[in-house]
C-alpha cells in the first residue's frame, strides 16, 4: 500500500466529528467483528465523500486519505478494514469533483459488494464440511462461521453447536443467541471447559482477524483450542474472507496484536498486580486443516498464493 502526501486541510472538516464518532464505537467494540469493522470503514470513507463542502477533487482526496489513515489506526490487528479501505482509494485519481465523487461511491460498493458475496460463498463451502448428527466446536463470534452454521440448518442437517463463552468480553454469548435463535441445539461453555467440550467434536470451525504469512490470528484462546483439537484428531478449518490477509507480511512486516485495556479484566485491581489482556493470538498454519475462504479451501501457503493472484491490487 502506497502512502501519500496528504494536502494542507481545512481545520475542522465537516465530516471529522461523526467520523470520530464512527472510530470511536470501532475502538470500544461497539462495532466488532472484522467484517463490520471493514463495512463500518467503507461507511465512513462514504460520509467524507458526502459531507465534504470541498470544490476541488485533490482536497477531497486529501480528506479521504486523512479519514484513511484515522479509520486505519482504530485498531490495529483488522488487514480487513485496511484492505478495504486500500480498495476504494487505490487508483482514485484528481479528477472532475463529480467524476471523483462517483468513482469513490462506485467502489464502496464494490467492495461492499465483495464481502456479502464473499459470505454466501463461504457459507456454501463450509455448510459441506457439516454432516448429520456431528458437533461442532466453535469459539468467540465469527459471522463466517454462523453463516455456515445457519445455511447448514437451511439444508436440513442435524449437528449440535459447543460454544465458548470468550472472556472478558462474552463474544460468545453473541454466538449462543444467534444460533438459539436460528433453532440450532447449542451449549456454551465457560472458556476453562473447552477441552471437554472438544473431546466430544467433530469438527472445529473458527473465524479470523488477520492471516500473515507466518501465522493466523484470532480471538486469544484460539491456538490453545486448536492444539488441543489436533490432539484429539478433530479437523479444523479457519473460515474467512480473503481480505484479512495482511500483504504488508510479505514485506517483513509484523502484525500487531491488540491489546486491550486490563479494566476489562479486572476494573480496580490491587495495586501490584500487573494484567495482560490481549485481544487476539496467533495459530502456527501447521495446526489447522484448512482455511475456508471464497477462494476455495486451500492450506495456508495455496490460500496466499490464490489471494496473490486474486487481488493484486492488494500488494501495490
């Protein structure tokens, strides 16, 4: 991804305080979830474009860099959301106000587009891999794998769901009401339970927030699970949109884990207690089966290559 020269900008854009709203429901997890955190960024490249008063095309796409950078800083382990964002503003040229306008508007909903296709693609590939009476194992919330989930009820499969409540913040229970209410059998266990709840699956489908050439990343727990899921023989697929692939890895860049406040672990903690509480942790590509994208399901180095090939755009 290219960094450019932002232009002097007026002091107070228009669009900078609900734009700051916006980052600021991503930064509290009022909007979670890689893909809505991805979509929340297009929605708010759209309202630059809309609430603009600009009359030049290159002070637009000055603003529209600005609001790139601040989406991309609000949290740092989402290639998706910078993906994204990299899509709509990569070959946007100074062109006609009203040329420019419709080009960055054009392309939000491509890339918007990309992800609802993505999904049902997904969906359709990961439903293959449920059969009748099997459970499957599944930790935090990942909308990749709810939509396998849900199709595979859709087809008429009997299978039974083990979920993990994900602490501190009981993503999890997301998991629960929206299987619950799809009228999928569920049971959700307390995180410290998971290998008894693994002992008993099928099959392990989890989501991701970013895959690198070296690793997977998702919600912390995920690789302890995994390890365990292999010991037991139990496949396991990462289920995923292809654009949470970081390229800037293939340059030695590393990816950071967030890490999120220790208030969340324990609001007034004694003095001399220090808490770790980061969000996400990494998965060695050895350990899984596969990963379920839109692009197929490939092992870890053929899913990078199909993305290099896919979208080259990405590695500009």
């Amino acid at each position: 991804m290219v960094t450019r020269t932002l232009l002097t900008l007026s002091r107070n854009p228009s669009w900078q305080k609900p734009l700051r709203s916006l980052i600021s429901d991503i930064k509290t997890i009022k909007i979670q979830g890689a893909e809505n955190i991805a979509l929340a960024g297009l929605d708010g490249l759209a309202l630059v474009v809309q609430k603009s008063k600009t009359e030049y095309a290159d002070q637009l796409l000055a603003e529209l860099y600005q609001a790139q950078q601040l989406l991309s800083n609000a949290r740092p382990t989402e290639p998706a959301l910078r993906n994204a964002l990299h899509f709509v503003l990569s070959e946007a040229h100074r062109e006609d106000m009203g040329i420019l306008r419709k080009y960055i508007l054009d392309r939000i909903l491509l890339a918007k587009f990309h992800f609802h296709e993505s999904a049902q693609k997904i969906a359709a590939l990961g439903a293959q891999k449920i059969k009748d009476g099997m459970t499957i194992f599944t930790h935090c919330h990942s909308s990749s794998v709810m939509h396998i989930l849900k199709l595979a009820k859709k087809e008429g499969k009997s299978f039974k769901v083990y979920n993990t409540e994900a602490r501190p913040l009981f993503q999890g229970r997301i998991t629960a009401r929206e299987l619950a209410k799809s009228k999928i059998p569920v049971t959700e266990f307390v995180d410290d339970a998971a290998e008894l709840a693994l002992r008993k699956a099928d099959l392990f489908l989890f989501g991701a927030d970013a895959i690198t050439t070296d690793f997977i990343y998702n919600k912390i727990g995920t690789g302890l699970f995994a390890h365990v899921a292999r010991h037991y023989r139990i496949p396991i697929y990462v289920c995923t949109d292809s654009w949470k692939f970081d390229p800037l890895t293939t340059q030695g860049r590393e990816e950071i884990i967030e890490q999120r406040p220790a208030s969340e672990i324990w609001k007034k903690a004694p003095r001399g207690v220090s808490i770790k509480n980061p969000a996400f942790e990494t998965i060695e590509p050895q350990v899984i089966t596969g990963i379920i994208s839109e692009l197929g399901i490939f092992p870890h180095d053929r899913f990078i290559a199909r993305v290099e090939k896919a979208y080259s755009w990405m590695f500009d």
